[in-house]
C-alpha cells in the first residue's frame, strides 16, 4: 500500500524573518537618529554624565555623613548643566549638519565620478562623450 505524505514547509525558515525585521527596524533607528536634535541630546547627556561623575568623585572625598546634602547638590549640578547647555549644544550640532551634508554630497559626486571613469575605460563612446564635453568648457 501506498500512502503520500504531504508536508508544508515554510519557504523561509522563522529566525531569517525576525533577523531581517531587527534589522530593517535598526536601519529607521538609525535613519530617524540623524537628525541634529538627537545628536545634540545624546552630547548633552555624554558631558552631564561626564560632570555628576566628577561631582560624584569630589562628593565621596568631601562627604562625612551628609549624604542628603551631597545627593541634592549632585542633582543641582546635573540639572543645571543640563539648563545651560542645551542651547549652545544644539546650535554646535546645527552648525555640523551643513558641512556634513556637504561632506555627504561630495563623497556621492566623487564616488559617482570613480564609476562614470571606470565605465570610460571599458567603453570608448563614453570616453569620447567625457573628452566631447570636457573640450566644451
């Protein structure tokens, strides 16, 4: 007796499927963390970690048991670094984002040029069409 066993099988195995929505989720991550307030923000909090941790340190060797004292003035350090250099941060980074786009477009034109020439070393119409318009300048 013959019996046919007819099996599905998924075409695509389950983890290639998560692993490829983790990584089109941290591709929009990262496309929506370029922008220059998210820059700024992650500066701001580099340097005011950067203060409570030197305050921290000059706390522990000052502190003989007021450690109330210590925790509120640690806290009035941290929010007024945090006032007082929002502003000048985010117009650092707003300062960045020209030249950077600057950067960006350069590279594309230069890296765009690099194929347009290997393309003309294959191809002599294309080399006779770059040597056509550069005679035109």
């Amino acid at each position: 007796m013959t019996a046919f066993v007819h099996t599905s099988y998924p075409r695509v195995h389950p983890g290639v499927q998560r692993a490829t929505r983790v990584l089109g989720s941290l591709k929009n991550l990262v496309t929506r963390a370029d922008s220059a307030r998210s820059v700024a923000i992650v500066l701001l909090s580099a340097i005011v970690s950067t203060v409570l941790v030197i305050v921290n340190q000059v706390i522990d060797t000052y502190t003989d048991g007021h450690l109330m004292a210590a925790w509120i003035f640690m806290w009035l350090v941290a929010f007024s670094t945090i006032a007082l250099l929002a502003a000048p941060i985010r117009r650092t980074v707003n300062g960045f984002k020209p030249a950077l786009k600057n950067w960006a477009i350069t590279r594309r034109e230069r890296a765009n040029d690099a194929k347009m020439w290997e393309v003309a070393l294959q191809d002599p119409r294309v080399m006779s069409e770059i040597q056509r318009a550069m005679s035109q300048e």
